[in-house]
C-alpha cells in the first residue's frame, strides 16, 4: 500500500503500471480452513465393508451447541441398503448431553453407498441444519474416487478429453 | 471490456504445443475437424450459466433459478487443437474470428479464470473425482463455416429436475458459479488494489465431492455431493477464498478446524473465520451468510446482526461483527469504510507484525491509521464486551465474560520472560481443554503464547516439562519469529518436549505451549467426561547449548 500513498502524492506521471505481489508468510502449521457450521458434531465407529444381506447397526452420537433446544434428525439412506430403523429422530437438548440414535439397515446389493444425514437444531428461535455422509461399502470395496494416478473415472454426461486436460460437458445452445 | 482474441494458425499453434511437451492427440468431440482457408467470420455469443438462488434460512431455492453471465472465463475454438483463444467479458460475452470454410470446430468454454500482466491471475476449477489434473469445460455441439458469421451461444445448466437432482445429474453450472464467486471476491480486492498479481488458484470440485468445503495450500475443495452441494453458496466460496487472501497477501497463523459461531476459540482460529465470514458479506453484498444444506436445509449466519452468542475476542462472530461495521453503509455503526482501510492493515501490517494473527494484531495497527478515529473503534469493540485494545499483545485485555472453567487464560501473551531476571523457567504454563466443545475445535487457551528475547546469538534448547494435570501428558512446542513458523517440538514422548532452534540476538520469539490431548484429531478430547482434567501445566527452560 505503501507504493500507493507515494503515487498518490506525486504529480500525476507517465507510468508503467507496477504488479503489487506479496511474499509468503503464512505459518507452515496448516490444517484445514472449514467452513462455519451450525454447531451440530456426529461422533460414530466406521461401518466395516458388508456382504450383501449382512445387517449394520450403527450408533450414532450427537452433540449440539449449548443453545440449541431442539435437535431433529433424519435418516436416509443409498439404494443398496434397507433402512429398517426409524428415519426421523426427535430430542429436546441441553447443554454438553450427548444424543444417539441407532441405524438399522440391511444390505441389498453391492456398491459404494452411504448414509445421509439432515440434521436441524433449533438456535434462538431459528433453525440451523448440518449434513453428514457416512460411506458404507457392500461387497468388494470400491473407491468412489480415483485414488491412483493414471486412472481416470469416467462418469455419464462427461467426456474426458486428456489431450486437453478436461473434462468436458456438453453445452445447452441456445439462440437468444 | 477486456478483451483478449488472438487466432492463431494451426500449425503455428501445433508447433508450440510441441515446444511445451504437451500432447497433441485429436481432441474428443472433433476428431474429424477441417480448417478452412477462406475469409475471417466471426463467431461470437454468450457464456451464462444456471445458478439456483438461496433462502433467507440458506437452503436452495430451485425455483429461483436464473441464467447468469460467465465473466472473464477463457473460450477456444477448437478444430483438433486450440485455433483460437478469447477471455468472455463481464456479460458473458466472447468473439473469436475464424476462417470460413472450417468444418466441424466447436467452442470451449474452460471453468478456468486467466489472465496475464498486470493484474494477473489464474484460477482453475478442477475435476475433485480424478487423480488427473482435469479442467472442466463446457463445449458446444460441431459446426461449420460457410459464408457467414456464426452465433453460439452456450448455457450451462444446473441439473436438477423440480427441486431435486436426479442420479447421474450432468451439473455443468456447477464450475462455472464457483468461478463467479470468485470472480467477486477477486473484484473486491481489486476495487482497492487494481494492480495485484494473485498467486494461482486451484478449485476441486465435482458432484460426488464429499471431501469438504476448505482451503489449504492455494487449493479450495467445494462439495458437491448431494448430501451437501455449495457450488451456488456464494457466502461458503468467498469464506473460503477469505482464507486464500489472508495466505497471499496477509499472514494466517490460525491451524484452522472446526468452528461455528458461540465457539470460545484460539485467538488464531477466531479472527481467521471471523475474517472470512465478514469478508462473505462484503463480497456478496448480502450480510447474511448462507449456506444450503442437502436438498431442503439451510444455515445462516446475521453477519450484519452484532447478537453474538459468547461474544469476546476469543469469538469469530465478534470478529465478523465488528470488521462489517468497519466496511459496511448500514446506519447502525459508525463506519462506513469499504474494504481501503481493512486491505491496507491485512496486506501492510499484519504480515510484519511479531505478534501472532489475531483480532489484537489487526485492531491495533487499524487504529494507527490516519482516517479511523480510535476511540470509535473502542466504542464498536465495546459492544462485543472487547476492551479497549492498546496493542497488538493484548495487554490490559481482561477475560470475556463467557470463558468456561476456572483456568486463567490471561494474559494471553505471557510476558514475563521480558521482564523477569533471570527470564527462564517459566512455572505454571497452563494448557486447558476447558473451552475444546467438541471435536477439531481448538479453543481457547489450549495454547499458551510465550514472549522472550534472545540474550546472544546461538543454539538453544527448550524444554516444556509437565507439573500437573493429565497423568498421561503430550506437551508440544512451536516457536515463531515475526508470525513464521522456525521452530517445533512435537513428539510423543510422555510429560517432556524439546526444542532446539537457532536464537538471534536482541529479537524477539514467540514460544507457543501446549497440551496435544486438548486438540488431538485423532482422539477428540471430552471436557465433559468423567473425570475429566482440564487444565494441565508445564514448567518452561532454555538453556543455551
């Protein structure tokens, strides 16, 4: 800012514009900057991979923040399980309690899926929502991503043009 | 308008790419593509793409819908390579001029953001799906030139069908709204520093991202999955460019985490997220930070509202609340600045200050400036129960009146290796998990920042030795010159850490102290559990070697 306050003072001068580039200082200690949450924290033990017909009971344990009143929670979940558990879950809070609910489900075929969670708190009046995923593997595991390099996912819709490097989407043309 | 056309002739451009190294294997959807010799025609057009509005409560509103411009994004012709190349302007506008007589070309818009001289950028949206590095783009179907100019425009659309997304959706707006975000957040800085030269910017995002929404190293990931999508939460994308901001042109010494508003957090974490939420707003111009929630749900944030819960300077919505009363027009404060002010002290000062990033680090060289009255700033502080601040280590500073447990956390840069003799060992560094409310939260007072000069220059070594509190004790130290890292301690070894670092005379350090149990990721303390200890204490040496 400095160079500006200079320009600024001096008379007005043919001048090529000069780049204003910062030098690195952040600390070398990074973790990940996360978004803001509605103060909803989920702590539960990751499902094993299933065969198909196994049966998963996963507990799930909430937390909310100290304001919250009221925590709602529902439950969906991917179409290569069954949900035989309630879906809709119901508490009034209070502060550091914590909440479980049990999922039940069976497992119907094979994929990467996973269970969904909306999750809603009444703060002050207003509701304020978190989502979570939790990923379940049924028969042989399977990366919902390509972990190797080299391996490129193709996916419906896309066409992967490496010549380019991109992944391409067709356009919807229109004429106005 | 900032136009850039250049056509460039295909076997020139060939010879280039092979000068590059890169491949020149056909592209996918023209494998068949003749380049004409005739006359220059023009085709030219318009890049929208779909973005799906928010309600107030954050969740997506589908029936909003709207075809949006996309700005300044990069658009090729392609007839088996590149022929030519144009940047859109700020309605979306491209032009390229191609020979008549071509068969089979078709234009590319690129989720990619360019531009070289000065200002400079280049800001890329990236397939989160593949270990290849793959940029997203949205083509058009092939046509050919005959003898007349050509209009093609090219939309982008959101993939939902009613107020859902269907399975396998095709979601090509998706890169194209996290660019316009960005395009925003970049205009705000810009507005004040037209010359700026962003260092490169890497988005990965894709409709199956589950990774999170976060920055690290010049890298944000959005969601895309479902479950949550932010690709239309404008709010959640300039958050997390707030954060590429501090680490280009500012200093971040927060270690990031989890957080939401009523946290008590470390002073690092609290004003980095403060920061970016506030800065959500300024981009926006919307003070209510939304962020949607699965297909129905939403979460908002009153950025403009001063109602904290747990207010303090411990708090990122204090932090949030008073930077926006700086920057906004709002009759409710008593500034009215703009973001001059607020880019001059975070690219100025902050970088160069010895103390750690904080709300005392920013308050206290912002109330140095010429234009800002301090005692007004004390008056806005004063309201988010924060003391008047008279430098940038917080001296004077009293508790927040929300701090739970019983430990000082006070004063928060312990100085008393500045003025004792001798300055070493420090008894009682006290590390607490009292403020840790749930997992990857890092509260306040978990780290303890310790002050020192060198007395020669030299070796040294420290060493953090456990006193009292948790039986089973996993001290770590860091240590920081002018807010860079130069030094850590970080074992596993059981009541005891050392550190050894070179020491220059007369400067000064920052040692920070603390107890790894009250913020291990891996085993997320429980302050409420039985039995519980939170607060456990350390005795510091140095010893020159």
């Amino acid at each position: 800012m400095l160079s500006f306050l200079l320009l600024g003072m001096s008379k007005p001068v043919e001048k090529e514009a000069q780049p204003t580039q910062y030098t690195k200082k952040s600390a070398e200690r990074k973790g990940h900057y996360t978004k803001p949450h509605a103060g909803i924290y989920l702590n539960y033990q990751r499902p094993e991979n299933l065969q198909i017909g196994d049966s998963l009971r996963l507990q799930l344990n909430f937390k909310v923040r100290d304001q919250a009143e009221q925590l709602k929670i529902k439950v969906n979940v991917g179409d290569a399980l069954l949900l035989q558990s309630d879906s809709l879950f119901e508490f009034e809070t209070v502060a550091n309690e914590q909440y479980s609910v049990t999922v039940l489900a069976t497992a119907l075929r094979e994929g990467a899926t996973r269970i969904s969670l909306d999750t809603t708190i009444l703060v002050m009046g207003r509701y304020q929502s978190r989502s979570f995923s939790i990923p379940v593997i049924v028969g042989e595991a399977t990366q919902p991503k390509s972990s190797v390099t080299g391996v490129i996912i193709s996916k419906p819709g896309y066409t992967l043009d490496k010549a380019q490097g991109v992944v391409s989407m067709p356009a919807v043309e229109t004429s106005d | 308008m900032n136009y850039l056309t250049k056509w460039l002739a295909a076997g020139l451009f060939t010879s280039l790419l092979s000068c590059g190294g890169s491949s020149s294997e056909p592209v996918t959807p023209t494998a068949s593509c003749t380049l004409g010799t005739g006359t220059s025609l023009n085709v030219s057009g318009t890049i929208t793409f779909e973005r799906i509005a928010l309600l107030d409560s954050g969740a997506l509103d589908f029936a909003g819908k709207t075809s949006q411009p996309a700005k300044a994004i990069q658009v090729e012709a392609i007839c088996n390579s590149v022929i030519a190349v144009t940047t859109t302007d700020v309605n979306g506008s491209y032009s390229v001029v191609l020979p008549s007589g071509t068969q089979g070309v078709f234009i590319r818009a690129k989720a990619q953001m360019v531009k070289s001289g000065v200002p400079s950028w280049n800001v890329e949206i990236k397939d989160a799906s593949q270990a290849f590095s793959l940029l997203f783009a949205l083509d058009s179907s092939p046509f050919n030139l005959d003898d007349l100019d050509v209009t093609k425009n090219l939309l982008a659309t959101a993939g939902n069908v009613g107020s859902t997304y269907p399975v396998d959706a095709l979601r090509a707006a998706a890169p194209f709204a996290i660019l316009d975000s960005i395009y925003k957040s970049m205009q705000l800085v810009l507005s004040v520093e037209p010359d700026l030269i962003f260092p490169a910017l890497d988005v990965k995002w894709s409709a199956d991202n589950e990774d999170g929404t976060f920055y690290t190293n010049n890298q944000i990931s959005v969601l895309g999955s479902t479950v949550d999508t932010d690709e239309f939460d404008e709010h959640v994308i300039a958050h997390e460019w707030g954060h590429y901001y501090q680490d280009a042109f500012s200093r971040d010494n927060s270690v990031g985490g989890s957080h939401t508003p009523g946290d008590i957090l470390d002073i690092r974490v609290a004003f980095s997220e403060g920061f970016g939420n506030a800065l959500s707003a300024m981009v926006t111009g919307d003070p209510v930070y939304k962020d949607s929630q699965g297909i129905a749900s939403g979460f908002f944030i009153d950025v403009e509202s001063n109602n904290c819960i747990n207010e303090g300077w411990y708090s990122e919505c204090s932090v949030q609340s008073v930077l926006y009363d700086f920057f906004d027009v709002a009759n409710d404060d008593i500034f009215s600045l703009g973001f001059d002010e607020i880019h001059e002290v975070m690219t100025s000062n902050i970088p160069t200050s010895s103390s750690l990033t904080s709300i005392f680090s920013f308050i206290n060289y912002f109330k140095n400036l010429a234009s800002i009255d301090a005692t007004d700033v004390d008056t806005l502080l004063a309201a988010q129960s924060i003391d008047a601040i008279s430098d940038e280590y917080a001296t004077g500073v009293s508790d927040g009146i929300y701090i739970i447990g019983s430990t000082d956390v006070l004063p928060i840069y312990d100085d008393r290796a500045l003025v004792d003799d001798p300055p070493f060992p420090l008894t009682d560094v006290c590390s607490t998990g009292d403020n840790i409310s749930a997992a990857e939260v890092y509260g306040l007072g978990a780290s303890r920042f310790i002050r020192f000069t060198a007395p020669s220059s030299g070796n040294f070594s420290f060493t953090s030795s456990w006193s009292s509190g948790l039986s089973t004790s996993d001290p770590d130290m860091y240590l920081y010159s002018n807010g860079d890292l130069i030094g850590l301690g970080v074992t596993a070894n059981n009541k005891s850490e050392t550190l050894v670092t070179y020491l220059a005379a007369g400067s000064e350090y920052i040692l920070e102290v603390l107890e790894y149990t009250y913020v291990d990721l891996d085993l997320p303390y429980n302050r409420s559990a039985s039995g519980a200890i939170n607060k456990t204490c350390f005795t510091v040496s140095r010893t020159s070697i």
